[in-house]
C-alpha cells in the first residue's frame, strides 16, 4: 500500500515538473 503512494507521488511529481518545463518554454 505504501509503495503504491509513493509511487503516485513519484508520478505527480514529474508531472509537475513536466508541466512547469512546458510553461517554461512556453513564456519563451
């Protein structure tokens, strides 16, 4: 169980990253 929450953190998080490299190179 707690491996499957860490693993949905792990995914939310590189969305996130994602997300803010796209807006990133969006406003340039």
């Amino acid at each position: 169980m707690s491996t499957l929450f860490y693993k949905l953190i792990q995914i939310i998080n590189s969305l996130l990253i994602v997300k803010h490299s796209v807006l990133v190179l969006w406003v340039k």
